[in-house]
C-alpha cells in the first residue's frame, strides 16, 4: 500500500502543472498566500478526485442520485483515499435543523428519554405509569417495613367520580352482587343503611373490595398472595382499571392510587406508550400543534407597523401609507374613528394617548362608525361601518390571501415570536412531561454543551439519582451521548447549546461541528480535507482544535489541512507552501517539507514569518486618521442573549476591533443588537435588533454596511464584474464603439 499521494499535472485554475507527493497518515497542511492555489489543490484537485472515484465505483444506479462530479485537470493522482470534505460553507439553512441534530446527540437523547424517562401528567404533574396486577401486588406487599411492621389497609374500586346524584339504583345493585361497604365522599358506610346523598352536590363513591392487615413477611404467604391478587383484579375489573388502596394510619389515612391504564388517573387525561418521535419535533407525534416543531409562530409586531414621528395623515401607518390621501375610504374611516374619540389625525402617532392607539392598532370591536365620503366615481356614500383595526386587518389578510406578493408585503410586518403553546420548547406538553432526575429534554438542550455533558456524566454512574436497571438500560446510550459532547468541547464550542439553529452558526463554528461528528464516527483510512477550521476560535481554545485533529490522524486517517494559523503550521507534520503570488502569480510550489526545513527555506514567505524574520504589521504605520474624530456610538443596557446590562461606547473614525473569547457575545453585540438598529433607523428596514435599552449617537454617522461570511452570489452568471458593478461600465464603454452603434446595440 503506497504511503503518499501522488500528483502529476495539475493544472486547476491557476495551478501550474504541479507535481508533488503529500504523505498519507499525517496531518499536511496547505498554506501561502490568498489566491496562491490552496484551494484548488487541495478541494478541486484531491478532494474532487478521491469523490468522483468513490462515486464511480457505485452501482449506476446509486450513481444517479449522487451526481458525478467533474474530473480536474490533472495528468493522474495516485495512492487516493476515500475523500470527506469538512470546508466553511455555511451550515443548513432549515429552520429545524439544530446542533443537536446536526452532531446526532439529539437522536440519542429522544432514545434515551424514551426509555428511562419517567411520564408525568402534564396538567397535575402527577407521575403516569401503568402497572400490571403482579406490579400492583408487590407495591402492596411493600408498604409494611420496620418503622411499619403491621399496616391496615382498604382496597377500594373508584365507580363515581365527583359526579352529581343520588345513585341509589347504584347502592341496590352493589348490594345485590354481595357487597357490603362502600366509600362515600371520604366515609365508610353501610349498602345495608339508608344512603341520602344531595342530587346537586359532586360525589365520591369507591366499593370496598377487601380489608387486610398487612405483615412484613405477609408477601411469603402463599394464601396471602391469592388473596390480594384476586381483590386486584375484581377492583381493577369494577374500577375499569383503576383500583385504590388506603392505608389505614393512626394520623391521616393516606390513598394512592394504581392504574393498569397509561392514563393520569386524577386527571383522566390518557397518554400513548413513549417512543422516541414522542420526542421529536420533526415528526407530528411530537412537534408542539400550534407552531409543527418550529417553536416559533409568525405575527404581526406593532412596532414594525407605525412611524411614531409622523402622523396618520403624513403616512405614519406604513401599511395604509399608500391609500391615505384625501378622498380615499381608508381615511374616511380613520376620521370617523377619530371623531367619535376625539384625537387629531394630523398628530404625530407617538403623541397620542396609549388607548387611542391600542384602538388603532387593534379595532374597536362591534362598535360602529358613521362614514362619509366621495367614491372614485365622484358619488357621495354614506353608512356604518366596523373599525377593524391595523394589525386585526393584516392577519386576517394574509391568511385568506392567494396571492404571494401580498403575503411577502405583509410578512414586512411581522416577526418571529415563542409559540404561546410550548413556550418556544418546540413539544407536545406530553413529552415535556418526562423527565430523567427532574429534567425534561428541553432542559438538557438548553444547557451549554459543557454543562449537558457535567450533567449526564453525573447521573450515567449514580444510583442515588437513577436505579440499577435504569443505568443498565442506558449504559450504551449514555456512552454515545458523552462521546460526541466530549468532542464538542474538545473543538472549542462547549458555549453552544444542543437547541441552537443550525442556520445561526457562523462558518467556524459550523466547521468545527462537522469535525467533531466525523471524529465520532471512528472511520480510518480516510483522506480528510478541511478549510481553515481555525476561522473564528480564540487562540485559548485553539490547544483543543489541534488535540482533536490529531487524534483524527492517530485513527489511521490522512488530515489535509488549508490553513494560515500559526500554530496550526507548527503543529503540522508536512507543510506544503504555494506561491510565490496570488492568482497568476501562484500556483507553484514553493516549499514543502517539515515546518522546521520550511523555516530554513530562504524562497518561503511563510518560513519568514515563522522564523521570525518578517513580522505581521511590522510596516503598517498608522495614519492621522487613528486619533478618530472624536464622536461615538453608545449601547445601553445590552441584555439580549449572554451580553449582562452592559454599555458599550465605539468610538468614530476609527478602527475598531470587538474581540473575546469564543461564544463572549461578540456576534451578539455587534450583528444582533448594533447593525440591525442602525439598519432600521437608516434604511427603515424591518429587523428585530437584540435586547437593549438605546443607542446614542446615530447623527454622528450617515449609513452603516454589514460584511459578514455569508456568501455573496449562488448563481452561476454572477462574477466579481457584477457583482462590484464595473461590468455596467464595461458595457456601457463596448456600447459607444463605432462597430456596437452600427450594429444597433
């Protein structure tokens, strides 16, 4: 079996019939400047080769679904692996899709409830189980112990459940069977005596089956046995599954309550056997019915809706800005409204009293209003109308409506809020009534990584907290669960939660959790290829990144890595450096070897830098500009997710950088809370910025540009010439030839 793969040839993109042989088995990185051909080396050259082979070497039709990729220009490789490639791209943009599904934990955490969980009833929170008669026996023969060596105790079968009545047929037919004693609301009495019950009051009625007096060692009595297995059944059989035992106690006497059916037998409230989708929001026998599993609903927010420095007349109510003018219907109304109540229509909408805008915004329920005014065919009309209300309107609009446009013009005006239901928790109230140690599911998914993983570890090896069987029933899964959060952590992103949106990840992080999941699976002989999975982490945390590539090479696996990190470059067992440039200038081989022999290569930038004789900035002088211009933005009181009432003064003309460790809030403050506010104030853009009380100093600034990693284009027909609008120029300057004007262009 060869030890290297061998390259002749490759000519992708801008490579220049590269020829090399990259070690199999050790962690190679691929690095040089941008633009210099890493990508197109290591992606579309090895990657795209090793995948289109796997692909190949399948049934035609297994192929059909895959998709053959195209072959690089490239003479041969040779000495190949399997290829997975773990790049940026960013990660699912399904609402549904989470970091726990993503990483698989999810899965096994649904298995895991499914089988351990304890149901309760949702609405009591009394626990749910069903029992067989043997299960029903045993608790029985249990309750004498040696602080109660000798118990009395009563089985009764419940037949009336605070019902209204007198139920005398019911007292004569009990007598009739041969029954003596029942319980009536809490008292023992006599079928023979005259049982006078107020037909309008709710009554309590249980039969009683049998009296015992229970011993420690009653349970090794075969007659015993008998005995109060066959009272079991016959009050199970009248109970219609349900039988109660008293336990008669000097102080209080003490029912519970047994139950053969899986049903709250307090509540009445049935519930079908736990499995696995019980605990799914993907599938409809878990997903919460008000929202399908998204946690979410959609609705319309208020304050999308008004402008509260213009009034009514001046288009303060964007949806009705446009139909507004003097003669319209809308208006009409809004003045009938506006007389009956007595505000001033011109007035700007934040000055008015709270009532009148609640009125506003929400109708004035089935009061009518008189209208008066002229059609668009000059007619005068006259007559009463509902006042619906803003936001009544555009619900009920955008429920009826057919028709897309009208729909994306209301969804301007709406916003993502918690399901009122499952409280954002995505679940039936049925399985987030089973909890492991007092935690439901949603609980553990909603802790950090690092502290889901305390916590299972916790409990996997305790039997204070969960019994013999139960651990023993769970043993596997819990190995599972704990494997794949052990390697979360060991890649920085211990701060994450199992519930957070895969689509919110940033392409780091989602990098690193695609890491992590093919860490998990143990595969070997295996040609990883990953783009910069350092991107994002803090260099804290980059210790643990390294540990985790390398226990991927010491699985038996080839780690091709396209890096600039420093220390990922020293940690290296083979480093190739590309260049000498960027683009034309690049795609050669400059250097390869260990990163001591690159260090020593006079003609690697990258060996420079590492030994120390170049310097990152050590050029860079800073310009007039750096002392600012004196002004700055102020967030105060910046609340939402992790960020803790903090201000924040940025200051104006300036560079700034936000930095902290992974998972500080960066993100939070700055994407969340600062860019979508300025966006709503300058471009009256309808975002939802993140938590806080204000943002001081917006007139010192005219406009604000959001750069982020999202990528800029998917089609096809889009270049950097469109994208960056010169090639409007282009054409504009090929138009005025004499030749294009000829020819009519």
């Amino acid at each position: 079996m060869k030890d290297k793969i061998s390259i002749k040839g490759a000519r992708v993109h801008n490579l220049k019939n590269l020829s090399l042989d990259i070690p199999k088995n050790q962690m190679v990185v691929i690095t040089g400047l941008s633009g210099s051909g890493k990508s197109s080396l290591a992606f579309d050259t090895i990657y795209a080769e090793g995948q289109r082979r796997y692909v190949e070497s399948l049934s035609a039709y297994a192929r059909q679904f895959l998709g053959l990729m195209e072959k690089p220009d490239v003479d041969y490789i040779e000495g190949l692996s399997p290829a997975i490639s773990i790049d940026q791209k960013s990660s699912s943009r399904n609402p549904r899709s989470t970091v726990g599904t993503v990483t698989e934990v999810y899965d096994y955490l649904r298995l895991l409830y499914a089988r351990i969980g304890e149901p309760h009833c949702y609405n009591c929170g009394r626990s749910v189980k069903a029992q067989t008669v043997q299960d029903i026996v045993d608790s029985i023969f249990n309750f004498p112990d040696d602080k109660t060596p000798e118990l009395k105790v009563i089985l009764l079968a419940p037949v009336i459940k605070a019902r209204k009545g007198t139920y005398e047929e019911l007292f004569s037919s009990l007598l009739a069977k041969g029954f003596s004693k029942v319980r009536v609301n809490g008292e023992i009495v006599s079928l023979e005596d005259e049982i006078d019950l107020d037909r309008y009051k709710k009554h309590n009625i249980e039969l009683v089956i049998d009296r015992l007096v229970l011993k420690v060692d009653s349970k090794d009595d075969p007659e015993n046995i008998k005995r109060v297995t066959d009272s079991v059944e016959r009050g199970l059989n009248i109970g219609e599954g349900e039988i109660i035992v008293s336990k008669l106690n000097d102080k209080e006497d003490e029912d519970i309550l047994f139950s053969e059916n899986f049903a709250c037998a307090y509540c009445g409230i049935s519930f079908s056997e736990i499995e696995p989708h019980t605990f799914s929001f993907n599938s409809p026998y878990g997903a919460c019915p008000s929202c399908n599993g998204l946690g979410i609903v959609r609705e319309i927010d208020p304050t999308l809706i008004y402008n509260p420095r213009l009034s009514i007349t001046e288009g303060g109510i964007y949806p009705w800005s446009r139909n507004i003018d003097v003669n319209s219907w809308r208006l009409s109304v809004i003045q009938a409204v506006a007389e009956k109540y007595k505000f001033d229509i011109r007035k700007p909408i934040g000055d008015l009293e709270p009532e009148i805008l609640q009125i506003i915004l929400y109708g004035a329920g089935k009061e009518k209003f008189p209208v008066e005014y002229n059609n668009r065919h000059g007619n005068y009309v006259k007559y009463t109308t509902k006042f619906e209300g803003v936001i009544p309107n555009l619900t009920r609009r955008y429920k009826e409506t057919d028709s897309e446009f009208m729909r994306s013009e209301i969804e301007k005006y709406m916003r993502d809020i918690p399901c009122s239901v499952c409280l954002g928790k995505k679940l039936k109230p049925e399985a987030l009534a089973v909890t492991i140690a007092d935690k439901n599911i949603d609980s553990i998914v909603n802790l950090s990584i690092k502290d889901a993983y305390d916590w299972l570890e916790e409990i996997s090896s305790s039997k204070k907290i969960l019994n013999a069987q139960q651990i023993e029933i769970a043993r596997v899964l819990f190995k599972e669960i704990l494997t794949r959060l052990n390697f979360l952590v060991s890649v920085g992103l211990d701060y994450l939660t199992l519930s957070r949106t895969a689509r919110t990840l940033s392409g780091g992080e989602a990098q690193r959790i695609r890491l992590a999941s093919q860490i998990g699976t143990g595969l070997t002989g295996v040609l990883y290829v990953l783009d910069e999975p350092s991107i994002g982490l803090h260099q804290r945390d980059n210790k643990r990144l390294l540990e985790s590539l390398e226990e991927l090479k010491e699985l038996g696996n080839s780690v091709l890595i396209v890096e600039h990190d420093e220390d990922t470059i020293r940690n290296a067992d083979w480093v190739i450096d590309l260049g000498p440039g960027a683009g034309e200038k690049g795609g050669e081989l400059v250097a390869e070897g260990t990163p001591a022999e690159i260090i020593k290569d006079p003609k690697s930038v990258t060996g420079e830098y590492l030994s120390g004789k170049k310097v990152v900035g050590q050029d860079f002088v800073k310009g007039d500009g750096s002392r600012g211009n004196g002004k700055k933005l102020t967030i105060k009181k910046a609340t939402e997710h992790n960020l803790k009432n903090i201000d924040v003064e940025i200051p104006l003309g300036r560079l700034v950088c936000i930095t902290g460790v992974s998972g500080s809030g960066k993100s939070t403050l700055i994407n969340d809370i600062l860019y979508k506010s300025l966006s709503n104030y300058f471009y009256k853009s309808r975002k939802k910025p993140g938590a806080h009380e204000e943002i001081l100093g917006l007139e010192n600034i005219d406009k604000i540009i959001n750069i982020d990693q999202s990528p800029i284009g998917r089609t096809p027909r889009s270049n950097p010439a469109t994208y960056t609008g010169v090639f409007t120029h282009m054409r504009d300057i090929f138009s005025r030839t004499n030749e294009a004007k000829a020819r009519g262009y």
